[in-house]
C-alpha cells in the first residue's frame, strides 16, 4: 500500500508531515517512550520506510517535533517583546502568554518540559536539545526582567521562571485553570514588589 493511499486520497500532506504531525499528537498524548513508531505510522496513514527515510530514528523524530514546539511556544511569548508593550509591562506579557498556555484546551504540561522528564540523561541529545530551550526561556526572562529596571533582574526572572514551570507541572494534578489562575496572581505580585513603581498618571 503507498502512502498515498494509507493517508488517504483527499490528503495532501507529504508522508513526512503526517508522521510528524501523528507524532507530535501522540507523544503529548501518551509519552514519547509509551508510543512506537508503528503506532505513529498507523495514525499517520504512512509506512515505516517512508518514516525512516523522513527521520533516520525516532530520536530525531522527536528532536524536530521539540523545536517545532519550541518555535510554536516563541510565537506565543513574541507579546512580550512587542516594541508597543512598554518595557515594565514585558514580564508581565511573558506570564500572560503562559497563562494562555495552560488555559489551552488539552494543555497537560510543557512539551520540552515533559521531553525533559523522559530523557533523564544529560548527554542523550533529546534532553540537550529540551535543556537548551528551558536555558534559552530563563535568559529571556532575565533579559525581560532587566529591561523592565528590576534591582536583581537575574533572580527575579529565575523566580518568574520557577513559577512558570510550577504551573505547568501541578496543572494536571491542580486543574488548568487554577493553575493559571495561581500563576498570574503570583507573578503579578512579584513583580508589583520588585520592579520600579509605575510613574504617576
């Protein structure tokens, strides 16, 4: 059977975006360890040649979807650095954007942070790949944070951080919507209390 007919006549897509996107689905789904690549072929209407030929393993299969859920997440976070969001207010349009995150319907945690979990080896190059955006997402912070005239940028954007990533784990345990509820009061009295009071009017 071609992959044209297993994904289906009406079905455009290369064999290699529907891997990719079955993928994506599944791993959030189910765990990337509790779902096999036969599996990943079923949903996606391919064969397991044209999955290999796409990506040489299912490491680099799940490496792909993690930078495309890295740049989907960048998109999300892209308010924060908006030129017309004034630089006090970027923290606080950080947490905003993950608020919505988790207020997403099916939310059941961040992606890398959930590739985090699974890889719990350093040097394996998924959970290198997952610590470089968490890296990249604490710096972002603290740049926010710096620019937004915080006496301690580096530690109030690793609390911002710590918050964010708190939520995102208990959501599943606490409720999406009381997390991010928790999140956004919590941040917002943080940073009421570290950065420079607004100028009057």
């Amino acid at each position: 059977m071609s992959d044209t007919e297993a994904g289906g006549a009406q079905d455009r897509r290369t064999a290699a975006e529907r891997v990719r996107e079955a993928a994506k689905n599944l791993f959030y789904r189910q765990g990337i360890h509790a779902t096999g690549v036969e599996e990943v072929c079923r949903a996606a209407g391919a064969t397991k040649m044209s999955l290999y030929r796409a990506y040489p393993s299912k490491d680099a299969l799940v490496e792909a979807i993690l930078r495309d859920s890295q740049c989907a997440m960048d998109e999300d976070f892209a308010c924060s650095v908006d030129p017309g969001v004034p630089p006090r207010d970027r923290p606080m349009a950080f947490i905003r954007a993950a608020v919505a995150m988790l207020r997403t319907p099916g939310f059941r945690g961040c992606p890398v942070g959930l590739a985090v979990v699974e890889f719990p080896d350093p040097s394996h190059p998924v959970r290198q790949l997952a610590d470089a955006a968490k890296q990249a997402t604490r710096d972002k912070l603290r740049g926010l944070c710096a620019e937004a005239g915080a006496a301690a940028p580096e530690a109030l954007g690793d609390a911002l951080h710590l918050l964010i990533e708190g939520a995102y784990t208990v959501a599943p345990s606490l409720g999406n919507e009381a997390a991010a509820q928790s999140l956004e009061r919590s941040a917002a009295a943080l940073l009421d209390g570290a950065l420079p009071a607004r100028p009057p009017g």
